[in-house]
C-alpha cells in the first residue's frame, strides 16, 4: 500500500452510493452479490449502479466474477485490511497495537 492507493481508495469511498455498495459487500462478506440486487437494495438504476461498482473495483475495494449470466461483487477483504492498516500504520508514534483493531481476524475470501 502506499499514498496514492490509499487516496485513490478514499476518493472512491468518498461518494455516498459507493460509501453504501462497499458497506453493504462487506456486510455480505465471502457470498458477495449480484450486481441486481445490490441495485434493488440501495434503490439505484442499475446504470447507474454500473459506474459506481467500476470505479469501486479500479480502486481495488471490490472484486467481480462472472457466474452463469450474473456478475457477482464482492469486497475485496484483503485489500481492505492492508488499507485499514495502513491508514493507522503511522498511529501514536508508530505504535499502531494501540489502536486495539482486530485486522488478524478479518479473513480474506
């Protein structure tokens, strides 16, 4: 991870439709959805939808894999916790332990 990834994330999250798609993927964890239901979930276009997840996915927040004749997205679990730490790598002095965050439990799908 390094500060361009790490802005080029934020400025992805930054944007409220994309803040509630990466939140409602996490919450799915490993099962992911489809990119429908995630539209029918935040009540957003589906073409709208499409340009929310592309920009999500460039920024290495989510994956997507094609199964039969959906798309399926899912939040990239790994990427997220080398953010999330990199974000508090520099914490209290260089002490990130202090920040008590539990990143050895968040498994990767």
């Amino acid at each position: 991870m390094n500060d361009d990834k790490a802005l080029n994330m934020l400025s992805a999250l930054s944007q409220k439709t994309r803040f509630q798609v990466f939140r409602l993927l996490m919450a799915n964890g490993c099962d992911g959805m489809a990119a429908g239901k995630i539209a029918e979930n935040l009540a957003v276009p589906q073409n709208t939808l499409s340009s929310h997840l592309t920009i999500l996915t460039n920024a290495g927040l989510i994956t997507m894999e094609r199964q039969g004749r959906h798309l399926i997205y899912k939040a990239a679990i790994g990427e997220t916790r080398d953010f999330i730490e990199f974000l508090v790598s520099d914490c209290c002095q260089g002490n990130p332990e202090i920040c008590e965050l539990p990143f050895h439990l968040m498994k990767s799908c």
